[in-house]
C-alpha cells in the first residue's frame, strides 16, 4: 500500500503492517487506518510509528509499555476482547502506549492508561481506556534519566 506522510515522505507499506481501527482513536474518530513502522529497522527498538493512512500530518510514536513498567497489568474486559476479535485465552494481542516528547527526550511520556491494542491475526485495532486504572495519560519513561545520562553517574 502506498501512503504518504509529512514525516517520512511517500513510500511502500506492507498490507500486513496495516491495522483497522474501525471507531479511530479518540480525537481522531475519522482515522480508520494506519501502518506501523519500525523505528528503527537495524536495532530491536522499543519504539515504533504508526502512520494514518489517509491524513499525511498523523504520525504518532509509540512504545512498547512492558520494556519500561515490568509491572504494567492489562486486563482486557470480555467486550472489549470480543470486539478485537479475541475470542480465547490463546490469542494474544499487541500493546503499545503513546509517547509524547515535550521538549527533551529525557521528559517523554506514555500514556499506559489508554493504550492502544492490536490484534495483529486479524489486523483490528483500538485504543482502550481503562477504568479504575492506577496508571496516567503522562508516565514518565525515563524518571532517572536517559539510560545514556545513568551509566555516566
């Protein structure tokens, strides 16, 4: 599939790397579609893009929340797994978190209390809000700092 983006300019996207979201995300109710790119092809990132197919200026970066919160819990509720298409304990789905980078990367943020969950056997996606979560829209990812910035202290 072909798409452009103010990003990453035009270029190929495998059908496989594109998920539906048939509500879109919130906000964006209209974004039906969007591809997930790597970060970074050559190292195993935790980061990933993913790219609206139809609005070229809607590129949003995501993160792998388990790499940074070893005690991130996700139970999805029975509706919201139906509507996934996640009907038994053996399929499994992909969780990623928002990332915002205010200013400085040493400040960015996930959002772990709505993250978005795809089901990549059916290529169906959502962001689900969770309730009575302990988690915030702005977690910080590096509290201590860049990993970088930890060894040299």
């Amino acid at each position: 599939m072909q798409i452009k983006s103010t990003r990453f300019g035009e270029f190929e996207v495998p059908e496989e790397l594109v998920v539906q979201f048939p509500e879109g995300l919130p906000g964006f109710e209209e974004e039906k579609k969007f591809a997930f790119l790597p970060y970074d092809k050559e190292e195993n990132s935790p980061f990933a893009y993913m790219q609206s197919v139809q609005d070229p200026d809607l590129t949003l970066l995501l993160a792998d929340p388990f790499l940074f919160f070893k005690h991130y819990n996700l139970n999805l509720d029975d509706e919201t797994a139906v509507q996934l298409g996640l009907n038994n304990e053996e399929e499994s789905a992909a969780v990623y978190g928002i990332v915002s980078v205010p200013g400085s990367m040493d400040q960015m943020t996930i959002n772990l209390a709505a993250p978005i969950v795809v089901n990549w056997k059916d290529q169906k996606g959502m962001q689900v809000t969770l309730r009575r979560s302990p988690y915030s829209t702005k977690h910080r990812l590096f509290p201590l700092g860049l990993p970088q910035q930890q060894t040299k202290e």
